[in-house]
C-alpha cells in the first residue's frame, strides 16, 4: 500500500518561512508528477505548486516568488520551501503523487499538515 505523508506544518509569524516535506513510501516504483493543494475553511481547494518528473515546476499566483517546489526522486520525498508567509496562507496543505504503476498514472493524497501563519 502506498503513503504519502507530510511533515513540517505548524504555527509561524508573518514574514517567516516553513519547510513541508512530503514522503512517499510503500509499493513504489515511479512517481511521475507531484504536487502541493492547500485548502482553508470556507476556501475552494486550491493548487499551490506542481512539479513534473522532470523538475519542471508551476505555482499558483498567490505564492509565485515566495515558495519553492522541489523534490528528490532518490528519497521519493517532496519539498515545498515557503517564505515570506503571509496570514492568507493559513491552511491544510495536501501533497499528491502521480503513480506510474505498469504505465498507469494512480493518484495518491497526503493526510495533509497544518500551515498556521499569525498576523
């Protein structure tokens, strides 16, 4: 069975910075695509970061130039570097994996970590 599990969340002032790290384990054989979702109460789902398997990345406007998505294959582990936090990044923070399984994509979620950023 495949986990995902996230780590790193918790409680910053505004201005500071957190590392979530999100680590793959189980029946792995490829990851393909990885990505960070964040969603706050009352708030619609939303993409934070995406990077490819080949290290191309995308962010969402919100948090372009402040955060950083990386990830190392050799540890299937992957990394969202947030700075300058700001109190409208308060939020759960989910990571997702796309799983090459036999050259079929299996989608997993993380449990998710708390991101709380004080004004």
């Amino acid at each position: 069975q495949v986990r995902l599990v996230e780590s790193g969340g918790g409680l910053v002032q505004a201005g500071g910075s957190l590392r979530l790290s999100c680590v793959a384990s189980g029946s792995i054989f490829s990851i393909d695509a990885m990505g960070w979702y964040r969603q706050a109460p009352g708030k619609q789902h939303e993409l934070v970061a995406r990077i490819t398997s080949g290290a191309d990345t995308n962010y969402a406007d919100s948090v372009k130039d402040r955060f950083t998505i990386s990830r190392d294959n050799a540890k299937n582990t992957l990394y969202l570097q947030m700075n300058n936090l700001k109190p409208e990044d308060t939020a759960v923070y989910y990571c997702y994996a796309d799983l090459d399984f036999s050259g079929s994509l299996v989608g997993y979620w993380g449990q998710g970590t708390q991101v709380t950023v004080s004004s």
